[in-house]
C-alpha cells in the first residue's frame, strides 16, 4: 500500500521533469560599478622593516583599519558554471604608529646615564591601484565564488615625513601580487540591477591584507 501511494505522489513528478523543457542557457556580459570598504589590520612585515635599524622604535597604536574602495569589475558569464571576472580598482590602506627614538645625550655632571627619547606620532597610507583577474564559479545565475591573483602597486604618503632619525622616502614605490577569494550576490532593488561583494586578498599574509566589501550598480 505503501509502495502505490509513493508512486501515486512520485509518478507525476518524474513525468513534469521529463517533459519539462529546461531553459536554454544565454551567455552574458556585465559591468560592476562598486564602491565600499578595505577593512585591514596591522602590517607586522612593515614594522620589522622600520624597525631594522634598532635607532628608533616604531609600534603600532591601531590594529583595525577602514579605509574607502572603488572598483570596475568585468564580468564574462559564458557558461552554466564557469565565468571569468576581471576587476580595475583602487583602494587605500593605514597604518598609524607611535616611535621612540631613543639616542644617547650627553653624560651629565652627576655622571649617570642619560637617555633622550622624542615620541612621535604618525601615519602610513598605502594607495594602491590594483588589476585582479579570477575564474567564477556560479552557484546560480546571481550568485558566484571567484578565485584567482591580483598585481597591485604602493604609492606611499607619510605624515610626517621624519620621526626621530628616521626620514621616509617620499617617491617610495611597491608592487605586490596577492591571492584573492571572493563571493558576489546579484539582486533586484526596485528598477536597478545591484550586486554586493566580498573580497579577501593576501591569504599568505606575506604583507597586507585585508577584507573588501562593496555594493555595486550592474550594467
């Protein structure tokens, strides 16, 4: 009775999916318009390189940044799982300190030791444009995880520009190739297309990373 009453239920489905006529696929093109926030925290590999000297003591005074993000993302949806994404940006990165620049003075009349330490304190900021290139892999039409590099180059802006016996390089320049992994959602709000974004890059943390997330006006 049992058995009748599951093939009574499973019967019509198994003949709706069969002769159901599944929607053909239509590959698609798309323009991300995001903007948003770079979270990041303490660059550890940056402070052993100002403190390699051992004249003058750099510690970080933040551990947690937010710092503002725009990016132009090209998104090539050419297959039922598989996409490519392909985004132009820029985003900007902090770091503030406190250093101590201890130098030895002059031995005074009672002669006891004496020690001179000036503290000051300051900023780093890191704008960075960057070009990010990942393969997408669609949950849905409207939902993807991408994976891949992204190239992205320091230009450097100390405030101020010396501390103790330190004096910052003002034409100071880097470039840093980074491992990116994302996860994006597409959605309808009223007649517009948006989509909203999540970005880690730097999972090695060989220097910065950080945590992007964006809304975005889809083309």
């Amino acid at each position: 009775m049992r058995f009748i009453a599951a093939l009574i239920i499973v019967f019509p489905v198994l003949l709706f999916s069969q002769t159901k006529e599944k929607e053909p696929f239509v590959k698609e093109n798309f323009v991300h318009l995001k903007a948003g926030a770079t979270i990041n925290r303490t660059n550890f590999k940056l402070f052993q390189s100002l403190n390699s000297d051992g004249s003058d003591v750099f510690t970080p005074t933040k551990h947690i940044y937010y710092n503002p993000s725009v990016d132009i993302e090209f998104e090539s949806y050419f297959s039922k799982y598989l996409g490519i994404s392909i985004d132009l940006g820029f985003l900007q990165l902090r770091q503030k300190y406190h250093c101590t620049s201890v130098t030895p003075a002059p031995v005074n009349y009672n002669n006891t030791p004496n020690m001179n330490e000036p503290i000051t304190d300051g900023i780093i900021i890191s704008n960075i444009p960057h070009l990010n290139i990942a393969p997408a892999f669609y949950f849905t039409k409207n939902t993807r995880l991408y994976a891949g590099i992204g190239i992205y180059k320091y230009y450097y802006y100390f405030d101020p520009m010396q501390v103790g016996n330190f004096v910052f390089n003002l034409n100071k320049e880097d470039v840093a190739i980074y491992s990116n992994i994302g996860f994006s959602q597409s959605f309808n709000l009223k007649r517009y297309r948006c989509s909203f974004t999540i970005n880690y890059f730097g999972l090695k943390n060989e220097y910065d990373s950080g945590l992007q997330v964006a809304f975005g006006l889809v083309l």
